[in-house]
C-alpha cells in the first residue's frame, strides 16, 4: 500500500467513526497536540503522508505545514503522547501504516520509535 504524497487525507477511527477527525489543537496548553473533532472543513484536519525509507511516513499537517511532523513524546508528564514538532531525524516522527487483515479499509499506525506493539489511539 503506498499513499500519494501530493494528497491530504482524513484520519479517523474505527471507534469513533468517519464523522471524528484527527485535529489540532490550536493554542492554549494542549497546542500542537491532536484530538479528535467533528468532521469540519479545518486544515488542521487535513494529513500529508510523506513516504520515507523502509515503508515508514512522516504526518504533518495543511494547517501547520511540512515542516511541522507529528512526533511522540518521550518522558515526561506527556509521556508517549503526540505532538507536531518541527521535523528531524527522530524515529518517533516514523510512522508505520498497514492494513489491517480483519478489516479491510482500516490502518494501524505505529512509529518506528516505539515498535509495532504500539499503536495510535
């Protein structure tokens, strides 16, 4: 499976359905980080899946731009948690994207950091 690095697409759950988008928050203490929306015509719902080495994407944003990558926190009170950050050579910014073999049309996404046991949720 290969995504189309000209093109931003949506992400959702399976859980919360097609209607709950991936989002940013903009500003405040959570700024930078993704939640889940309703489904609006934000840029910030709006994902860019730039292939990298070895099967592996970076995401960023229309909202803030391809310099900005969604990365992992590592440590910390936000432990393991995401955030957009500008983008540099950190396996957390690594993301893993396959099919899922009981659901076809469904992703797990999973950094090169953190392993295929852990997942975005």
């Amino acid at each position: 499976m290969s995504f189309d690095p000209n093109f931003y697409y949506r992400l959702s759950t399976m859980f919360r359905g097609d209607k709950m988008d991936l989002d940013i928050f903009n500003g405040g203490p959570f700024n930078n980080m993704p939640h889940l929306a309703n489904e609006a015509n934000y840029s910030g719902q709006f994902w860019r899946l730039t292939p990298q080495s070895d099967g592996y994407y970076r995401l960023s944003t229309m909202f803030r731009g391809e310099e900005m990558c969604l990365d992992v926190f590592n440590g910390g009170p936000y432990n393991h948690m995401l955030h957009l950050v500008p983008c540099a050579n950190y396996s957390g910014q690594f993301w893993k994207i396959e099919e899922t073999s009981n659901q076809p049309g469904y992703f797990r996404l999973s950094t090169m950091w953190l392993g295929d046991n852990v997942d975005l949720d």
